[in-house]
C-alpha cells in the first residue's frame, strides 16, 4: 500500500478522524479532518486562496501538532520528489 499511517487524533476515543498519512509514492501528506463549512472562515481563506472544486479545506486540531511534525520529519528531504 502507497499510503502511511502516521496518526490519528489522541482525543479520537472511537478511532475516527482526523488522521495524517504519508504517500510513499512521492513523501506527499494526507490529511483526513473535519470539513470547514463556516462561510466566514472559508471567504477569509479564499481571499487569499481560491477554493477550487475538487478541493476541500479540513481542520485538524492543534493537539495533532506533534503528530504533523512527525509526518514532516519522516522522509528526508532529498528523498521527496
């Protein structure tokens, strides 16, 4: 499988989202969490990036920190393509 779990949220109790994964294929994240539906903050995001189509804007929460940090740290560098 192309996909590596690094983590799920500590707080999750029933192992739900959110989650970050590592695509092997290319040191890619992916990021499962909750979907920001809050027209305020998707219009603050859009203002500086537009939100395409196929794109969704997840939060996950800050608790995950440590978890994001390891998803970054897992492959050098140099190795990403």
């Amino acid at each position: 499988m192309a996909l590596r779990f690094v983590g799920i949220d500590p707080n999750t109790g029933d192992a739900n989202c959110p989650s970050v994964w590592i695509d092997e294929r290319d040191g890619s994240f992916v990021i499962q969490g909750w979907e920001v539906v809050d027209p305020g903050e998707r219009a603050e995001i859009a203002a500086r990036s537009a939100i395409l189509e196929h794109e969704r804007i997840v939060r996950i929460p800050a608790r995950m920190r440590d978890i994001l940090l390891e998803a970054c740290s897992a492959q050098p560098v140099d190795d990403v393509r």
